[in-house]
C-alpha cells in the first residue's frame, strides 16, 4: 500500500486516520446503485435519500459502523413465481458514508421507494482550557 502523499508532513501528526477514511471512501465511490441523493435540510441537518423501489423496510438495515452510515438492502427471492421477463433486478447492495466527528443519525423512513436518512450535526460547545505554567528551580542556591 503506498502512503498519500498529502500525509508524508512530519507535521501532520495523528491524521493517519483521515488517510484511511479516503481510501475507504475511495473503494465504494466507483458503485452507483441505488442512486442517491444528499441535501442539507437545514443549517445543522442533513438528509440523504436512496432510491430503493421494490424493497421493504425488513429487507433494509441502517446502521453506523466505526463512523460510517452503512446502509444495505437485500431481497428475498419469490420462489412461487414465475417470471416471463424480468426487468426488475432483485439485487443486494450496500451503500457507506464517512461521517464526520459529531455527525449522528436521527431517523430513517421509507416512503414510496424513496429511503430518507436523517443526520443531525449539534452546534460544538466552544470550549477554552488554560494550560498551567511550571517552573523549576533554575538550580542556584539563595
């Protein structure tokens, strides 16, 4: 695996983890079924809506794995019927977002094949730390 070259700064130290996250994002970009959609819905809201025509809530999963939404969806086959053309492909998928630090999921709803998943980014508290000063004795006697 070749580094990025962006993260060869001695400076940029502890970013290992962002080096990671492109490379993940990198590997699922190139699928594009179910397409999507991405919209900021408000200020500190998000919403990304999937189509997902043909699937049922039980056959679709939400869920956040080590800071990614993953979402999957897959059909059970009917085995009772008998197809003289199928257009309609019954097919498995998995859709992952990197979401960013404080970034949280506050709901999914499926309406008229359309799949909404709600993300909520709450205002970061500012917070100010005073580091104290030591000194040590510089070593001369009084």
């Amino acid at each position: 695996m070749s580094r990025n070259v962006m993260f060869n700064s001695p400076f940029l130290l502890g970013f290992e983890h962002l080096e990671r996250l492109l490379e993940r994002t990198a590997k699922s970009a190139g699928d594009g079924y179910p397409p999507y959609n991405i919209e900021q819905s408000a200020p500190d809201r998000l919403r990304i809506t999937l189509a997902v025509a043909g699937f049922s809530p039980d056959e679709l999963a939400v869920t956040v794995e080590d800071k990614q939404l993953v979402i999957r969806g897959k059909q059970v086959d009917a085995g009772d019927r008998e197809f003289l053309h199928r257009g309609i492909a019954a097919r498995q998928f998995q859709r992952a977002f990197v979401l960013a630090d404080g970034i949280e999921v506050a709901s999914a709803e499926l309406e008229n094949g359309l799949l909404s998943v709600e993300l909520t980014r709450p205002k970061p508290q500012s917070v100010v730390k005073t580091i104290a000063i030591s000194s040590k004795p510089n070593g001369h006697g009084v």
